[in-house]
C-alpha cells in the first residue's frame, strides 16, 4: 500500500513543488511539476524525508534539573510545568518583558501568526523577534521606503527568462536554489545577458555573461556608478520618472560624484566593466535586478538595495512586463514570516504595531484592548546580545531557530542564552541551542502537519501533511496552545483567548486579522490555494484575482508614486588593518541549508559537503606559506575558526571565504561581526576583517 501527497520542500524560498510518498519501506521524495520548479528539486529537496524517522530524531521533551547537568527525557506534564512555572517566575521578578519569543523563517505562515499572538497577549512581552531578521530584512526596508511594500519578488519568477539583461547581485543561486537556474539558462539562450556581481566567481558567476568582482563591502558605489553612467548615456526613462516617482533630483546631484574612474579605485571593478553592464542594462527592452544576501547582509545593507533600486527606477524597470527589482528571498517562509507578526516591529498582515489603526484593528480580531498590545521589542540580535543582562530578557523560547549557529558574534550569543534563568526550545532534533536549554520540546516536522507557507515570489502555497507526528511528538501550534491555557489571562470581553490548534482554523483567523493590511490574505482560502497552484498576496477578497504582478499602474504609497533615496557609499564597519589583513566574506553551500541542524544529519548531504573550509586565493596562501588543505585559523576581533584551507583562484587576493553551516571551532559565525545596518538592525555578516594563519 502507498500513499501519495503534493506538498513542497522544507527548505528555501524557492518552496520547490514534490510529492511525499508514503510505503510500508518508509517515505519517498518524488519530483513534481510546480510552475516555480517545473518539476526539478536540488539534493536538499531529494534527501529531505531522510531525517523524519531519522535515529537523532527527538520524541519525547528533556528537562535539564542543575545547570551543570544533562538533559533527561520528561513527560509533556512534567516538562510544561517547568515552562510554565519558570515564565511566572521570572514574569514576577522582572516584569512581562524579561519573557521573550525567537523564531524562524521556516515557520509556516499559521504558526508565525500563533507565535506572534502568543508573545502580545498570552506573554505580553514586546521581545519577539525572529531569525529572518537576519536574512532579508535590508532588502524588506529597502522596499518598503521606495515601493511603499515588501514583496521578494513583485513579478512571477518565470519573468526571469524573459528579461534581456538580468542582474543578479550577491545571489548565488546555482548552490542554493539550482531549480531556478534553469530560468537563466532559458534567458541565456533567448540571447540574453547576465551580469553577476559577487566578491568570488561562484557557480553563478561562472554562468555570467558578465562578472564584476567587488571588494566586499563596496557594492553601493558600484550601483552609484552605474545609473551615473546610464545618466550620462541618456539611457534614463525620463517618462518613467516624472510620471511614476518623486525624488530624483536629489538621486541625480549624489550619483554625480560617482564616476566609473572613482568607483574602479573604490570597488576594484575595472571602468570597462561597470560601462559594459550599464549598457546591457540600459540599452535593454526588458530588464530584471535582483539583489539578495550578498547586498543587504551589511551595516548598509538597506542603502546598497536602495542604490540598486534608485538604478531599476531611473531605468524605468518596476511595473513593466519582463522588467523589474527583485529581491531573493532565502528561508522557506523568510516572506510570509515576517508578514504576520513574530517580527519585533509587527502585527499580522504587515501592519506596523506603532500603528493605532493597525493596533485597533488586530485587538479585535484578538479578543484584546488595543492598550494592552505591547509596543515594538528589541531586533533578533539585540534581543539576543540582551539575554540575562540586568535589563533584558531573563527567559528566551526559541521556536524553528538554532541561533548557536546562525546568529553573528556567536561565542556572545552562546554567552547570553547561557546566562538565562529559563532557556526553552521547541525543535525535532537536539540542535546546539537546544544543547543548551533547559527544557526541549519535541516538535512535529514538515511532513507531518498542514500549512501555508509565502515563496519568494509572494505566492501562497499548501503544506500538506503525510502522516501524524510520531508517538510522544507534538505540533507548534499544539504547544501554543497548551500554554497559552496554562498562562492566559482572561480577556476584556471575559472569554479565554482562543489559540485553535488546526492550522485551517488559524488561517481562517490570520485572514481576518490581515485584511486590510499591506499583506492582505483575506481573500485567500486553502481550497483557492489548491485550485490555483497558490494565490499571490495582496488578495483581498475571494471573488477577486491575486496579484501576481505588482506596481503595473501604481505603487502602494501615499501619493501612487516610487520613491527615490539618495545613498551615499560608506566603507565596512570593519575595513583591514595590519593586524587584521584581509576581508573575510561568509555564505552558503549547495548541499546544507542554514545553520545545518536538519541537513548535516542527512548522511548524502554529509557526503557531499562535510565540514567548513576557508576559501582562498593560490597568490594569498604563497605568501601566508599555506598549502590546500592545510588546517588553518581565521581570526577577527571577537574570536577565531579552524578549518582546512580550499584554494580558488575564484576569489580576490585580497578576501577569505567560509560557509556557516557549522558548529565548534568550524563555526565561522565566531568570527563575523556584530555592526548593524541602522534601519535594518540586520547584521553584516558579508565583511570584517580577519588574521589567516596555519593552524
Ligand atoms: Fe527547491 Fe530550495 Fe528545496 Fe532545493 S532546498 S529542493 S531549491 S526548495
């Protein structure tokens, strides 16, 4: 007997469509067709039902009972007693807000929205933030100051094989999402260019038809310098401009001192070069820009999107067909994640919680006086450098979010969980940072619960279980609401808060609580998502199409118009000096996915991508005596890594390169910095400076 179900991959944005099949031998992937993957997954995808009867597998919850002790298995009754009597606890000594909440762009968009309620009115802490806040929020910034929203990508993805010149700055998505490759190969064979940016020649970059390689950190002046040539060329939509923006006089008098002679000394990149991708851009009918970690994962990160979005502007690229910016979302649910409130600054539908309307309205749907609602909390990183201080937070529950590896300055973030009165983590393994809790509770996987999960693209899709979780393993949504009875107060109307435990019923409530938001779901029901292969937000309402291309006739601001941003190139928080001599630069490997909790335990994926290495040009290691393979240390202001040296003649003399989906010594997220982009709060994980040496 077998058992078929369509659902999608648990991993990235891309949310590539497969069938889950299900035989008395254990579960199979099988390939299905899906208009963003067309049937193709990557080896994350194929190997990814390998870990649902996988022997690391957690199924019943750990209590620690010293601090110096081991964890021990615990009944649900005995382990949310500790919860529960540790949140009062440390909510009597210190106040609501000493409670805080970390979740994940993995979440699906029911257990984001549950998770964001639970922390406003069951908690009634502000301290919730997420780890997305670390993967996109400049490019959602960046967004929402032009386009007045915060859609990855405001078109289909198949628009990509359409454009005449697609620029794809820091994506490398030949290793993290290959199934899109074949849209540039499409758009390769239509005739068309593709411009990469990016410090290495990556698997991307070595499809390019054009390759500029910047010195990390210097990809504004490089955005800067290309709309200051397309203006001296006369390449601008004149039209465009004065019809659909305001503000590009200003954009105008700052790309001036940008000239291409400037920016080679800035940038390194050759003034051939940026005049040869200015071109391609600006001489091209249909042209696409996208940006993702590569450009926002800087303490500019906000201002470099900016940069690239004044350039799509000026060339009059968003809203026309086949045209556009675009921003690569990463995490499975990174978008519809930050939608629907577990971000610090948030309510469900992309509401701002400063906002009174926007406050009125979600209080109602809750149950709850607008009053009550806390105002925002600290960003993720804040809120994790926070921990066990004399003001921040004294007890941390982490849902979806291995922060022991993810998070940057992580020997400070291992620090502050340690120091915390109550760490609880919900997750399916023991990942680092449940390591270090104090109670584990073991959580359902992707396979065994329904959902609704937000691709990049903006399109909402079905999650559909297989099969119930395995004996003794409980949904998200199962332990919000078990506590939320245990700790709920009663509301103003006199009734309990209700926190249903079917994600339909969630949905159905998510859909009110977005309506008439910026990301308006309320037109979106799951037998709709079933009928249309997912429907894109804003919907809102059911007779009514989605939205699959936006900004056609207007953007969603005040006056219907884009808003250009003068931004000023600045160096690195962190630029080399004698003793810290090179740039180091991090990022991501085909075979694992993030901080590797899930994919490091996949024995194919093992295989294949092993452990950390450093990347590092053959002339560098002549002259640090290196030789490949070498054991070797990295070591910045705040701490060191070891792994073996990888030569590449791929990367610039001048820059280091490692993966971070490794904990222990290997773990390169010891090293990166903790700068943060001013509006963004998101971490620069693309640049600091480092020490190499043989280890
Ligand atoms: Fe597709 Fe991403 Fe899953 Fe790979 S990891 S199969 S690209 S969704």
């Amino acid at each position: 007997m077998s058992q078929d179900v369509a659902t999608h991959c648990p991993y990235c944005a891309l949310q590539c469509g497969m069938t889950l099949r299900r035989t008395d031998s254990g579960v199979r992937v099988l390939p299905r067709r899906f208009p963003t993957n067309r049937g193709g997954l990557c080896q994350k995808g194929w190997t990814a039902a390998e870990l649902l009867d996988h022997p690391n597998r957690l199924t019943t919850p750990l209590l620690r009972d010293r601090p110096d002790g081991d964890l021990r298995p615990a009944s649900w009754t005995e382990a949310l007693d500790r919860v529960e009597a540790g949140i009062r606890r440390v909510q009597t000594a210190y106040g609501r807000d000493a409670v805080a909440v970390f979740g994940g762009g993995g979440l699906t968009n029911e257990k984001a929205y549950a998770l964001g309620k639970f922390a406003r009115v069951v908690l009634g802490t502000r301290n919730i933030d997420y780890n997305g806040r670390f993967c996109m929020s400049s490019a959602a910034a960046a967004g929402n100051r032009a386009f007045g929203v915060d859609r990855g990508l405001p078109f289909p993805l198949a628009d990509l094989a359409t454009a005449d010149t697609l620029l794809l700055v820091g994506a490398n998505v030949a290793e993290t999402m290959p199934p899109l490759v074949r849209y540039l190969v499409e758009q390769r064979q239509r005739g068309g260019t593709l411009i990469v940016i990016d410090p290495r020649v990556t698997a991307t970059a070595r499809q390019a038809t054009l390759h500029l390689q910047p010195t990390p950190g210097t990809d504004l002046a490089v955005a800067n310098a290309l709309l200051h040539i397309a203006l001296a060329e006369g390449w601008l939509d004149k039209d465009y401009i004065a019809a659909r923006t305001t503000g590009f006089t200003e954009v105008r008098r700052v790309v001036a001192s940008y000239w291409p002679a400037r920016v080679e000394q800035l940038s390194g990149v050759p003034v051939a070069d940026l005049e040869a991708a200015a071109r391609a851009l600006g001489t091209a009918e249909r042209a696409i820009i996208l940006t993702a970690r590569g450009a926002e994962q800087h303490a500019k990160g906000v201002d470099t999107v900016t940069a690239f979005i004044n350039l799509a502007l000026a060339l009059g690229l968003p809203g026309r067909p086949g045209s556009g910016y675009g921003c690569l979302t990463g995490q499975g649910n990174g978008q519809g994640g930050r939608e629907h409130g577990q971000k610090a600054d948030q309510l469900p539908g992309y509401r701002r919680i400063d906002d009174p309307a926007a406050r009125a309205h979600v209080a109602a749907v809750w149950g709850v006086r607008p009053e009550t609602l806390p105002g925002p909390g600290l960003s993720a990183y804040e809120l994790l450098s926070a921990l066990g201080t004399a003001d921040g937070p004294k007890a941390l529950l982490v849902f979806g979010s291995n922060p022991v590896v993810s998070a940057p300055r992580a020997a400070r973030v291992t620090a502050r969980l340690r120091a915390l009165d109550l760490l609880v983590v919900a997750d399916f393994v023991r990942s680092e940072t449940a390591e270090l809790a104090d109670v584990v509770l073991p959580t359902a996987q992707w396979a065994e619960e329904d959902g609704t999960m937000t691709n990049l693209e903006g399109r909402v899709l079905r999650r559909r279980a297989l099969r119930p979780p395995p004996a003794g393993v409980r949904t998200d949504l199962e332990i919000l609401a078990d506590l939320a009875g245990r700790l709920a107060p009663v509301t103003a109307a006199g009734a309990g808060l209700r926190f249903p435990v079917e994600p339909r019923e969630v949905f159905a409530e998510l859909r009110h609580a977005s309506a008439g938001g910026i990301a308006d779901y309320a037109g979106i029901s799951w037998e709709r998502i079933d009928a249309e292969d997912g429907v894109f937000w804003p919907c809102p309402e059911p007779n009514l199409p989605g939205s699959p291309r936006m900004f056609t006739d207007r953007f969603p601001t005040p006056d219907g118009r884009a808003r250009f941003v003068p931004v000023e190139y600045r160096p690195a928080d962190e630029e080399p000096t004698p003793d810290y001599p090179l740039y180091l630069t991090t990022g991501r490997v085909l075979a694992q996915y993030q901080s590797g909790a899930q994919t490091r335990r996949i024995a194919p994926l093992r295989t294949a991508a092993p452990g950390a290495f450093v990347e590092l040009h053959p002339d560098l290691a002549v002259r640090l005596g290196i030789d490949d393979g070498d054991e070797v240390r990295v070591t910045s202001r705040r701490g060191e890594m070891r792994a073996p040296a990888r030569l590449s003649p791929g990367i610039r003399p001048d820059t280091v390169f490692a993966p971070f989906h490794w904990p222990g010594t290997a773990r390169i997220n010891s090293v990166t910095s903790d700068a943060l982009d001013p509006v963004s709060r998101m971490p620069e994980f693309k640049v600091c400076a480092v020490r190499v040496e043989k280890a």
